[in-house]
C-alpha cells in the first residue's frame, strides 16, 4: 500500500508530492512542481488540490495519473481542502472570508454562501452524504442542507440546520464516523463527538495538547497534538465510562482503565494523520519527518524525512507535511498490464472529470439546474442510473470533450426514441383504420335503409 504525502513548503528543486510505500518505506517523487497546502481524493479516483505559497497566489489543480492535469487561479483565499460530493457533480471549499464555495464538476461556480464569522478552518461530509458540516477560527460549528448549497439560492435564503458551540479556540480538524456522527477537534484541547441528526453533543474528550489533526475509525480516535504526541481514544472505554458516570454507577474497574493512550516520538507539532489499517499509523509532523507506526506494540517501525535535501537534511526542517493520504495510482501501476482499451478510455475520461474552476458566479435557471442533478458519466452502469431522474445526455451536450466518448449512446438513445415514435404511429394509424371501417359499415346500412324507402314509394 502507498501513501501520497504533501509539504506546504516543498524544497526549490523537488516536489510538493512524494508516494511512500507503508510497507518497505520507499520513497517516490511525482511531478508537481508546488507547494500543495491541501489535497483531497474524488469519486472518480483523481485528486483536486490547494496549491500555492502566497496569498496572492491561490490555485486549485486537479492531479490524476501521477501528473498535474491543470491549474486555476481561485475567487478567493482557499483556507480549506476541497470536498467532493459522493455523487462526483459539485466540489465545496471554505474561505478565509467565512464563506463555502460550491462549483460544479464543469467548473462554474454555483453559490457562495456566508457560513462563519471568520475564516472556514474545515468542512466535511457527514456519513450520509446529503449534509457538510463547517468550523471556523471563532469555534462553531455548523451543519448545512446540500441541497441548498447546491441549487444556486441567494444567501439569505440559506440557513444552518444545527450548530454547536462547544470549542472556544479555532476548530482544527473534523472526523466523519458511520451513523452521521461528527468529531471535531480544536486548539482548545478538547475532541467533541456530535450527533449531526439531531443536533446533539454525545461527549466531550479533553487532551494534554492542543489538537491539529485527527483520523481514525468507528472504535478510536487517534488525535495528532501540538507537542509531537499522537493520542489514541478508545471510543468503546470513553461510552462506558460516561455512560457509569451519567447512572452513577462508576465502579473500580472503569476508573482503573485507560481510554485514551499515547504514541510519542514526533519532536514537533504532528500535521497529518492517516490510518492505513487496523495496525498501521502513518503521521506527519511540522518538521517534515513521517513517521509509520505499529498500533499493536504502539511504537513507530519507520522514520522517513520525503522532503530532505539531497545535498544536505538541513532544508528538512522547512518542510511540513500537510496532507497523507491514499495514493489510488498506486493500484493503477501495479494492474497496468491487465488494462483494455476500454479501460484505458474510461481512465482518461476520469482525467477530464472535473473542469477549472470558475472565479465568478453565473446565474441559474431551473432548466439550467436540473442538467446538474445528473448521474456524472464516469457512474453510468445499470445499478447507479436508477438512482437518477433526468437523462445524462443534457448534462454534457455542449461540451465536445466529453461528446466524443458518447457518440455511439446517443446514437442507441437516437434509434431507441424512432423507435417508440414508429410504434407510436403505427398504433394511431390502426385506430384510424378500425374508424374508417366502422363508419363504412353505418354508411352502407344508411344507404340500404334509403334505397328500401324508394322502392316503397315507386
């Protein structure tokens, strides 16, 4: 398995990008010539990056197949990574002016909505899907409908859904758990676990530290802090406990045990976490060692400076490490042999995925938004199409490059609706003929009747 790890100040002569394999600790450059400050996976296995170093220099870059594909300069300060729908249609950032920013998979920019009284610090998706949870400097949380981010409406007519106000410092990091379930963490040493449905705060976890960065799964919480130790919460010790503590009924046992254990070695503050597996921990610190652990005996098995000098380690110290996380090219690489033509369209029509990023907004119709709320092509098969209303051909039928690869869809769909017009016409003109010979029929008995009455009066 391989990890992309991202400096925010990258060396003049190397990448902003380097892939570590987790299980030999080998180190690979990939072309990205950046600074990449945040860097998050699609839908359709590409990354959409932050890059830049200055503030006057903000870029959005889409980075697919081990290479850099485009670059955008963006409406504003970008302070958050880009989220992804898990439909793949619209892509969502928090600014340093408090606002969330919502664009399309064809790059136009859809609403900007007033979120946070200050700078966004994080966004996230909940379990679901269907609602973005955000945070800002000032320590708030909030919980938003994407449906109205998505459908083009004017600010005042969004508001959030539920908020929380249980940090007091910046809020520095989110965690999405199953069940629709938030964990929030601040500089204000606390990790909060929310209930996102009903607006709820299920506990509230204080650490030694001030916490950057938290990851980890539905049984711990493994929370990076400020002073180079990564604490581990075992969530199933802190529910019993509180759970004692709420019936009165904290016995020995729950007092003597420890939910929350600590992996120490990093001398710096830790940036970046990801949970390769049940047993293995990678972290990143803000001196730009990596650090690779074994959860079970809690100690870290390798110790990898990705961004050192080739000339000299000095340079190590200026590079933090901003993001891990999944490289989905490695399996790309590793499966090369075994692609098809096929596979190799489909892999390349995932590249043009996503298009740069508008930097004003446009205005919508309701006939213009209902081409977004389509099934992205890259999903077209027989199980995901019948989650989808409308027909995917309105939502690409003015962009060439994606035309190319649908010529022979439009074609069936083109021969399918003759075909229904033919069966259509057909039935119309059967009607027809049976009213015809219907009418033949009561003409000739009207005849006979009046040829009878004649020959009565002769």
């Amino acid at each position: 398995m391989e990890v992309l790890i991202t400096s925010s100040k990258p060396p003049a002569s190397q990448s902003g990008v380097k892939a570590i394999n987790v299980e030999n600790g080998t180190v690979k450059t990939l072309k990205c010539p950046y600074a990449v400050n945040s860097i998050s996976l699609t839908p359709h296995k590409s990354y959409l990056m932050h890059i830049g170093t200055n503030k006057k220099d903000v870029y959005g870059s889409l980075f697919a197949s081990s290479s850099l594909k485009w670059k955008c300069r963006l409406n504003s300060n970008i302070t958050t990574p880009f989220v992804t729908s898990h439909c793949g249609s619209f892509v969502f950032a928090g600014n340093s002016e408090g606002s969330i920013c919502t664009w399309n998979n064809l790059g136009e920019l859809m609403s900007v909505i007033k979120a946070q009284y200050r700078a966004v610090t994080n966004i996230e998706l909940i379990s679901n899907g269907s609602f973005l949870m955000s945070a800002g400097e000032e320590g708030t949380c909030h919980l938003w409908n994407l449906t109205d981010l998505c459908s083009g409406s004017d600010e005042d007519d969004v508001t959030a859904l539920h908020s929380w106000s249980e940090h007091n410092l910046s809020v520095t990091s989110f965690l999405a758990l199953p069940n629709n379930i938030m964990v929030s963490s601040a500089l204000d040493r606390l990790v909060v676990i929310m209930e996102c449905c009903n607006g709820q705060t299920l506990s509230r976890i204080s650490v030694p530290s001030a916490v950057q960065i938290i990851t980890g799964d539905y049984r711990r919480i493994f929370a990076g802090a400020a002073n180079g130790d990564i604490y581990c919460i075992d969530l199933a010790i802190q529910a019993a406990k509180e759970t004692a503590e709420g019936v009165k009924m904290a016995t020995q046992e729950f007092q003597q045990s420890s939910r929350m254990t600590t992996l120490k070695g990093h001398e710096r503050a830790v940036t970046a976490l990801f949970l390769a597996s049940d047993k293995i921990l990678v972290s990143g610190a803000e001196n730009g060692e990596v650090r690779i652990w074994d959860l079970s005996s809690r100690c870290s098995t390798k110790i990898i400076t990705p961004f050192a000098s080739e000339i000299s380690s000095e340079n190590s110290g200026v590079c933090p490490i901003s993001c891990i996380i999944k490289n989905e090219f490695f399996k790309c690489e590793k499966d090369r042999g075994l692609f098809t033509n096929k596979r190799k369209v489909m892999s390349n029509q995932n590249d043009l995925m996503y298009q740069p990023f508008q930097r004003f907004k446009k205005s919508y119709t309701e006939d213009d938004l209902t081409k977004f709320l389509v099934a992205p092509r890259v999903l077209c098969n027989d199980e995901s199409l019948q989650f989808w209303r409308y027909p995917i051909n309105t939502c690409v039928e003015n962009h060439s490059f994606r035309r190319k690869y649908s010529k022979s869809e439009e074609k069936t769909s083109q021969m399918d609706n003759n075909s229904d017009e033919i069966s259509r016409l057909k039935s119309a003109l059967a009607e027809a003929e049976q009213k015809i010979e219907r009418w033949e029929k009561v003409n000739n008995k009207l005849a006979a009747k009046l040829q009878k009455a004649k020959a009565l009066k002769s």
